[in-house]
C-alpha cells in the first residue's frame, strides 16, 4: 500500500484556492503531492514547487510539459491525478490533455468554461477509462451528509420549499476588484458569462440538489451588476421549481457588504424542516411545528455512517472548511483505491461530485444569464448542447 | 390632564390580537379602555367586556349601537378613538362609520379588504378631521427605529439590496386549519384576496419600505398555494425594484415548518449593510467588510432619538412584541393629545403608519396576487383605483 | 369583579423601577394604580402622581400619610395592596406600617435592610392576617417555569451541578456612580452591608433555589470591592453546596464591563441538562449526552401549565422582562383575590416569592459577606437571628 | 530545503489523539512522518505505521528501539523530532530519552506524571541542546493569538477579572468508563493524581496565563469526584488572585452532561472586556459599557501579526480545532528551522509552549488537588519541587 500521488495545475505562490486543495489533500495522509505546474510561468512554476519541498525535476514549466513527462515515469514514481486549481478558463483544456494522458481529473469548480465543453468532457470521460471529480466542497461537510441522509429517509416528508442563500461581500466595492482573485472572475475571458452565478451561485445551486435529492427544472433569475463598469454579474436571486414541484430561492451575491461566506441552506418539508449555515458548519437545526427545535451536532450521537465517517475529532473540536475540503479528497483517494483494485469506482458510490453535476452547473450558470435577460418569468433548465 | 379613552370592535374572549392591543394600549398608562363591541354575538360582547372589568353600559351589542351611543355620551367621558381588531372584512366599515362619528382610529393591518376600500378610506378621511392609525406592529421596536434613522442619515451608504423575510409555519397543515385564527384568514370573504401576503407578507412590505426609505416600484411575484384546497396562497416569493434602482427578495411563507415568527429585514448599502431579526429584536448588527461586526443593542450607548424613546428598560432586559405595540398606541396617544392641542398631529410627526402605509400595503397585497398569474416577470405597482 | 387597587411607595419621576413595576401592574388589566406616595418630598409626590393621570387627593406627602388616609376610605375604594419600590432601608418600615394598617404588600427585594429585619417582617406576616409578596422579577418568566417544572418531575435526574452568573458592567468606572440608581446601592446607610451581592446576587441565589428546588447549605465566598474608595462589595463568586450533596457556583458582578444584564443558570443532573439566559429570556436549552440539544421555546408545543398561563403572545413573538414582572403581579392579584374570596391564599400556591424567599435571601446576603472576611473555605448558610 | 522529520511515540490504530497530532503536522507540508513506535505492543505499531503507508523498517516495537535506531541513521534521513502523544506515566521517561539521544520533542500535555517529574525535565533540557514543545492546543487559535495581543496591547485596561470554564459531558455517567480514552485518564497509575484538572483544567489554566499574560498566584479550589467509584476528580472550581491582584474563576468538569468541550474564556479589563470560546474559534467579543459590541472574525480586518498567520482561510470559510494544533506544529517546525541555522530557537520567540508552561501547569494540578482537600480558602501556587 502507498499514498495516491497527485499533481497540480495553477496553485503557485499566492494563489488562495491551490494552498487548500494542497492542505485537503494532506490532512488525511493518504495523498501525496508528488509534481506540479504551478504556474503558467516556468520560472514561477519551479519555484513555487520547490517552496513545497518538491524536487525540481517535478516542477514542471507547463501542464502540458507535466503530462507528458509524467506518462514516462514508472509506474511507482508517476502521479495518478493531477488537481486543476487555475482560472475556469483552462479547466477543460487542462482536464481534457490529462485525460488523454489517462491521468484521473480532480477540478475545481465550475468545471469548464461553458457547458458546451461540460458535454465535450462528459464525452471525453465516455472514452477513456480516468475518474473524474469536481471540489464542490461544501458537500463534504459531515452535518450536509446527515441533512442529504434525512431528507433521502423522508424524516422531513414531501418537501415544499427550498431557500439556499450564498453571500458575500468581497467585490462590493471598486477597490476591491484589484486583488488576484478578484480580478480574473470579474473577466469574462478568464471567467465565462457570469461572475457571482458562476463563482457562487453554482455551489449553492449543487448544495440544494446534493441535499434535497431533487433537480431544478424551471427558473426565473434576476442577476445584477451593481457595481458600474463590471462586465459581469455580481448578485442575483434565481426562483426556483424542482422536479418534485417544490419551490426553491437561490440568492447569491457578492456585494452584500459586511458578509463573509454565508452560505446557507433551508429545506422544508411536510413535516419538518432543516437548516445548515456554512459558517457554523458543525450545527444542523431540525425543526417540526410542535416539537423542540433540535440542534444535531457533529460527533453527537447517532448520525449517518456518511457523516461519521466525514468527521475526525469529538464532539465540540471544531472542524471547517479545510476538512470538508480534505473529505472530497479523501473519497476522490478511496475511489481511486478502488479503480486500482478494479472495484466499483463510480462517483456515486464514492460520494464525489463528477461530470454529471459539472454539466448541471454550467447548465445553471447559463440558464441564469439568458433567464435574466428575458422579461418572460419562467425558464426551463436546459442541459443539452447551444 | 386625563388618559386617553379607548373603544374597541372585536378582541372578545379567544380572539389573540384584541387582548395584545388591549395590553399594547394599557401598558404605558396613556390610555384606558372604556367601552367595546368586542363580538357580532351582544352576548358574547357584553361578557368579554365585563370580564375586562367594564360596565355593562358600555359593553356594546354592536359596533354601530356602539359609535350612535358613545357620540352621545358627554365630552368627558365618551371614548376618544376606537380600535379595530376584527377580520379584515369589517376594517372598513367600521372605520367608515366611526370616521363619520367623529372618533379617531386605530385598525389591525391590513387596511381594509382591497384597494378600492383603502382608496376610499382616503377620501374619507380627507373629509373628516380625524386621525387614522394603521398597527404594523413591527415598525414599533426601538432598534428599527435606529436602523431607519442609520438609513436616512446615509451611514450604510446608497442602498443596494433589500432582503426582508417573514416565515411561519402555522399554517404547514391541513390539521392547522381548524383555529379561529387560521379560518377566518384563509377565507376569502373574511380575508380577502389572499392570505400570506395579506396577513404577514403586507408587514414585511411595510417594514422594508418604512427602514429603507425607499418605495417598491416594480415586482415580479411567485406565489404558492402549497396545502392542498387551500383558495388563497400559503406563501410566496416577490423581487422587487425599489425606487433608487436597489434590487429586493421579500419572502413571506406560512408553511415553512418549525418557523415561528421569523421576520427578518437585512438592507445592504455602498458602506454598510445592516441586519435585523424580530425574534432577537433588542440586536441590530451593522457589518462592514474591513471592520468588525457591530452589535448594536436597545440600552446601549447612543441610539437616535426615536428609538431612546421608544425603549422602557435598561440594556440587557429585553424588551419585546408588546412593547413594539405598545409604543405605536403611544405615539398614538401623543398624536391625539397633539389633535386636542390644535398642534402638528400629523402621522409623519408622531410616527404612526396611516392611510398613505394602508393604500400601499393594499395595493402590495393585489399587485403580487396579480404578477403571480402572469408570465411576464416584471410588473410595476399600481397604486390607484382598480 | 373589579380590578385590585394598588398604592406605591417610592417610583417618582425619574425612578427606574418604580415604573416598571407600574407598568408590570398594568399589563394584564387586573390592577389599577389609585394612590402612591411616590417621594420622600411631598410636592414631587404630588407632581408625579399628577404625571399617571391620579388625582391630587391620592398623591400623599408620605408614606404614613397614605396608610392613614388610605384605610378611611371606603371599601370600594381604597387600595388594596401597596406596592414598595424605595432603596432598601425602608423596605421594611414601609411595609412594617402597611402590615399594621391591614394593607397586603408587595414589595422589592432585597426584602429588607439586613436578616434580623426579615425575621421581624415574618413576626409580623404572623400576626397580621395580610399578604406579603416579593419581587423576584425573573422568577417570573415562562421558560422558568418550565424549567422548575423539568427539574421537579426528574427530567434532569438527580442535580450533580449548577452554575448561576449575573453578570453586569454598569457599575464598572467611578465616573459610573453619579447616577441616581447606583449612588444608594454603593450607599451603606440606604444599601444595606452589600452593594452587588444584596442588589443582583441574591436574583442569582433566589434564582437557583426556585428552579432547582434545593436550598444553599454552605457556601465559600470571595467577595471584592473593585473599584476604589467603595464601601461595598462590586463583584463576587460563591462557590455552594446545596442541601442533596450538589455542588454550585455562584458568580455575581457589576464590574463585568460590556455586560448588560446576563443572568444565567445552569443546572446539570444525571441524565440531563437545563441551559437559560435572561438576555433570550423564551428559549430553555434541554441537553443530554447523545441526543441533539434541544431548543424548547416559549409558545412551542407542550408546556408545563404554569409556563403555559405565563405566555401571553405566540410562538415567536418575543416576551421580556416586563412581562415577566407582570407574572408577579398577575399572581399577586390572583392572591389577593383568593384572600378574599376565602380561598387558599398563600404564596405556594400562587407562585409568589414571599416571606420564606425574603428571610433566605437576606441570609445569603449577609452570610456571603461573613464568609468573604474569613480564611476558612466553607460557611453554613444560616437563617436565623444574629 | 526539506520537510522536518516527525517519529512518534504512541498514537496507533485507535487512539483518539495520535491521529489529530498526525493531521496538525502534515496539513502544512512542512513535516513529514518517517517512524514511529505507535504501541507497547510491537506487532501492533507495525501495523498501525504501515497503515500510515510508513516502510516496515521505521515502524519500531518500542520507544527505546526506535531512538536507538533512528540515531544512528544518517543525518539526511532519520528523524528531528519525537511527538509524544501516550498516557501521562509515559510522558517522563519518553522525553527523557529523547532529550538525552538529541531528539527535540513535542509532547502532549499534561507535561508529565508529577510537578517533580517536570522539574527534571527541566534540568534536562538545561543540559542538552534540544526544543521542548508542549501541545496546549488551544493557543494555536488565531482569536486567541489576537486576544492576546489585545490584552498585550492595553486595549482592555488593567484586568480585573478572568473567567475561564472548560465543561465538558463525557464523563458524566459510570457507563461512560469503559472507553479507551476514559479509563487510563481515570487510573491515577496512568493518569496522574487528577482526571479533570489534569486532563483540561490543565487546558484552561494555561490558557488564561497565556493570553491575559498574568500568573497564578493564589487558589481556592473545591474538586469533586461527582460519579461514585472514581478515584480521581471529574469536576472542579478554582477561585483564582492573579500577579496583578485580579481576580479570577476557573471551573472544569467532564460531568456536565450536555457539554461536548466547553471551553470558554472571558477578560475583563478596567475599559473593555472580551469573551471567546472554542466551539465558535473564529469570533473573538469585545465589549465595552457604552459602545456597540464588537465581533471581530478571523480574517476580517486588521488582525495582528501572530492572529494573520495562523490563519490559512479567507473570512468566512471556518478552521477549526486542527488547524490550531496545526499551528502549535507549524510554529514548531518554524522553530527546529531556527534552531538549525543557528537562530533564535527559544519557545517565546516561536510561540510554541514549552518548560515553564509545563511546570506551570504540572503545579496547578498538584495544587489544587492539595488546596480542595483543605478547609482553608487561600493557597499559594507553588512551583518548587515537593
């Protein structure tokens, strides 16, 4: 037995999003970062790679320098998946040469560009025999896996009415648009269509589908630019129907001053309802009409094995993001085990977002767009090809 | 110098929001009850009013025997304003009649039964020197007042985004229908033309409108009838256009299981954004993106004005729904002395929600009803004569 | 049926509790205020009860003057119980003389001066056929109730543990001390030998007794005197053994600074736990080891029937601190009209701290103080004469 | 540049604490796990290493082998330092060792079996060239660094008063022995003459030396044993006199039932006052009389220094409790670089607990045991050997 090896794309020095893919990557000790491209800067690439004890030789000048050179390494030496961290731009391209090379896909959201090169990866994965995983991180939170595991037992009965709200407040204002992050999402060729749909809404809009088990098939959106001179969106509230005939609001938005990353979800249903804030992760309310409103904790009493096993510490040791984070990984490890061993390696068995939810998120960010520019309410979900 | 001598129609054993008004108007020592009509039924009338320690003399049959009586009776003794508790389908007749007697007002939102009737309320009033008061209650709590106040002075900077929301579940069943409270109301000819957002929806409205200072222009509505045979809708979702071009989410459910009485307005600004919750209501947090959270708390340090006033106890001993009722009975109270004084008695002035807060909330109640049925998304709100 | 008449000693304008008790009274519409002798200085007596609507004739230059009048009066008129709001040291002449005029008397803790005036009051209750209620305000509210009704009916288990904080800041600074309500307090000639113990302290010790329905046995004091060139004691922790064996921390401050009024208890047993906090006075937090917490809530599901008849508002529509003062009241006049009637009238039965609260409280007091001047670690708690 | 080599005494399959310490040393790429005698049981560390994908040959059967044998590898392979992560008796004997082979070493509090055994270590630590950490966990938060800082800073004023609580439920029931992590903490051959003031009184001691920067001085304490057949203590209160004469409260127990780990720290100052506890790490209070309360949030705003860089996260996306322990290593490792170049390598300048806090600690547990079974109130906090 050995760590599964992993290399990445994008995630140099001063990059946010790269240091936590690195950090849930290690925290279980199951995975080992083994090479990189750090960055589109070979210069920049190797040093950063070598601030992380890398050896030189794999720290690579370009991803496409990384797959080719990696393909040639033993078998016992080479990266088994490399994790894409850059600017939604180059998530396909980048994803698509690794799976060309038969290296296993672990990408940051959302999964491409647009979702004609959602579909183009879904029929690239029909065709070559690689794992594909996607970080929607906030699935990976113990207390959501129980809130997906009580809704799928029918604890709460039909449900009626989902509210899923995702705030912040970072770009609400111009000085803020000159920070790194910043700057390439509020850039329709780095970013794609939308900024907060795309950056934001698509997490909220997997977290209610993952936890209410239900599709969202109609919607009507009203995004906005609030800040002038931006070409792309930067709020907006998306009414929604799911499958079942439940009613749903997303609202997302990335100038509601004075918020952190309020991301929250409400279901509720015939006979009770639940509710998770992000930003108190290890708490999840249950609420009926008649009853106390119970507070199910992380580490408390008998919880879905899904979310035990997505815990590491006791009761009241506060665990975050990073081990949500560190929870995909760890499945994306297990599958990876399992492909190796020629068991049953689907994302679903393992519980990690894959191509199927890439599609309906770039599905989603498109609809939105066009959805919001239309006078007419209702839109329907379309996740085929424009 | 006496108390200011109060009537009410409605309100008889049972009814819930006669007693809270009876105790909203006793609690400040300003005014007396001194005579009722408080059922349809004059036996039921004349028990309720007797167990509330009034002669049997004024315990009216009727609300019509009641104001012919009362007009009669010596100016130090008859009753200065009546109070009207009943179902919304009485509102307007009984404030017609006392209006044509000469008595003040104070009536349960909403208004009246429709626009046509709010318009008319108007008319009557132009023509008749009495005052109107309307009791959205939720106008009355002292931190409100400082949002309002942090609002106009320009501290939260240009207002952006309005998010108000108001879910209960008491209605999530059909076994909930049964209460005196929940018949009357999802009756169309007691109630109207619809239940949530005439009985909670027409509040959050009103308290939007009220802190931010700004009018809903437009509106495109989603409006739900999630209980099955239920005539009028159970919940809903409304965006809304405000006057400045801010953008708003006004969510109203009575379906929302396990809520309580959840209303809870947060306005977003350039600068600041502020939060508000009814059922913690001596908080309000005022957030900024590079500052820490400010809890501001009713009893602590400076508040403007209005709100020092509108608060009876020192900080850390909460204040609550009664007293935010009582303090719009004592600006009413203030506002008929100020009549009997020949001085300023408008509502403005004494910060009472009056016939111009009635019209709007009436017109609020038709235009959602109304954009709900379309498939066109926006709708601009009409406030004039259907 | 009438309403019950009631006269206060004390609370002239500008009195902070002098209204509340007013307006305590009036809440419920089962008291009237008929007469007061509202200051020591006979015109601003007058001036005062002019301000709540009484006429000139029952606004007496004193105390004495009001017993005198008062009981010449006839009997539908004159008052039937007198309600003391003055500093401490003339709780007990006030209502040593209304005793002996036949008046009933509620009265404002700490009951009286010192112990040995306590065990003269209950000589007195012994010989005089009159009731004596005790204004252990936050007895009054409903999750208290509930919380004493859990406790009794061995919800909890045997009590292992219980920790009562009252905490406040507003005694914090010298320049704190110019205030009307803090210059007695730090007063020894009207306070009494504790500022903070004999002011809040014994709400916390009064407190935990009613709920947890156990007595203080011993108890181990550590009582300061932060603030310099103060006389009495501003801060202090109790630790307590109670009479099963149970053990109890007791922490009381006014120097806590930025506390506003944080009262809370904690009472731990075997199988559960009880959480309550003054500050969200309509939640009571139920725990136990493996089960979700449990957030029972005023007007949520069953309740015990005392908390029940203590609510006056639905679920979610806050009640505060008046409202539970007005609980006092209520049950006082619930009392008094058992007392005439000829019903069981005593304290027990109405749930009105009284005369055994009264001598227990001023107990506390003084042996706190006692315990706090001494290097020996445990104290009996001792209730009779010094 | 390499990672710093980690082996580690204790912690196999099944031990709760070995895992979390093996998690805080990888999150950050900057240590690396090379050996280990993970149990007593030889058969058992070799498969709990090689479950850590360690080579068989770096899985040792015991402590004494494996220094041994590490020293003698070559300097380009063994490893830097030990962490020791067994029940207390072993605490001793294992850092001995490794001191006296060159090993640094962190170890798991408390520091060892005695204030004796702490003393020695400290004299060997004086005679060896080796860094001595001490995992008081909770120090590593980022609130806490800030909290600090502040005190530090002045911004609270002269402190006042402390009180720190650490509750937690684990223990409350006979049936909660039987567990792994129970049962050695209750054996006083195993655990020392203290289960709950060793295990987090201990905890919550330092943490209120470490950021209100002030000793104990004197102790008054009453420890408990709540649960019948214990040998040791499950509950206590300790009344604390401070260096600078204020005063302070520390209650610990593991019998309050409900409490998952409660710990919670509030510091009062003569101006401002602040409150944190860990179960929501990332807020820091801070409150004064007469200005709005202040949540200041990990990554929001100017936070100092030592706060910035233990945070890995932007504003809003939790860390929690491993991260923290995360830090105590980061620092750790930061600290053995230090010392490798020949730079300043002391414990204060790294921020990493060391000797003092060890014998600080070790002689809070002795001393309060010795001060509960005393009737008299005050006791010096003695640090010199016994």
């Amino acid at each position: 037995m050995r760590k599964i090896r992993m290399g990445m794309v994008g995630g140099g020095s001063g990059a946010f999003i790269g240091a936590l893919h690195r950090m849930a990557a290690a925290l279980d000790g199951e995975i080992e970062l083994v090479c990189g491209a750090f960055s589109s800067d070979a210069q920049r690439s190797k040093s950063s790679g070598q601030a992380m004890y890398l050896p030189a030789d794999r720290c690579y000048d370009s991803y496409q320098q990384m797959f080719e050179q990696e393909s040639q390494l033993s078998a016992d030496k080479r990266m088994d998946f490399v994790a894409i961290v850059t600017p939604n731009h180059l998530h396909f391209p980048v994803a698509k040469m690794a799976i060309e090379y038969g290296f296993h896909v672990m990408s940051d959201k959302p999964a491409t560009f647009n979702l004609n090169e959602a579909i183009a990866l879904k029929t690239l994965l029909e065709n070559h025999d690689v794992l594909y995983g996607l970080t929607h991180t906030y699935n990976g939170y113990p207390m959501i896996k129980q809130a997906k595991h009580m809704v799928a037992c029918g604890e709460l009965g039909q449900i009626r009415k989902v509210v899923v709200e995702y705030s912040q407040g970072w770009l609400a204002s111009k000085a803020d648009e000159t920070s790194k992050q910043a700057s390439w999402r509020l850039d329709p060729k780095l970013s794609g269509i939308s900024c907060c749909m795309g950056d934001i809404g698509v997490h909220a809009a997997n977290l209610l589908e993952y936890v209410a088990g239900l599709n969202i098939e109609y919607l009507c959106a009203d995004l906005n630019t609030t800040v002038e001179d931006r070409q792309l969106d930067d709020d907006g509230t998306v009414l929604l129907k799911l499958t079942n005939g439940a009613k749903g609001v997303l609202m997302a938005s990335q100038i509601c001053i004075g918020e952190e990353n309020n991301l929250r979800l409400r279901i509720y249903g015939e006979n009770k309802s639940i509710d998770w804030s992000q930003m108190e992760p290890n708490t999840l309310w249950l609420r009926s009409n008649n009853q106390p409103t119970q507070m199910l904790r992380a580490g408390v009493g008998d919880l879905c094995s899904s979310a035990m096993t997505a815990m590491r510490t006791p009761a009241g040791h506060p665990e975050g993001y990073i081990e949500a984070f560190a929870n995909l990984y760890l499945n994306f490890a297990k599958q990876i085990r399992a492909f190796h061993a020629g068991e049953d390696s689907s994302n679903e068995t393992h519980d990690v977002p894959g191509i199927e939810q890439a599609i309906r998120g770039m599905a989603f960010i498109e609809q939105t767009v066009i959805a919001s520019k239309s006078n007419t309410k209702w839109h329907a979900m379309n996740i085929s090809e424009s």
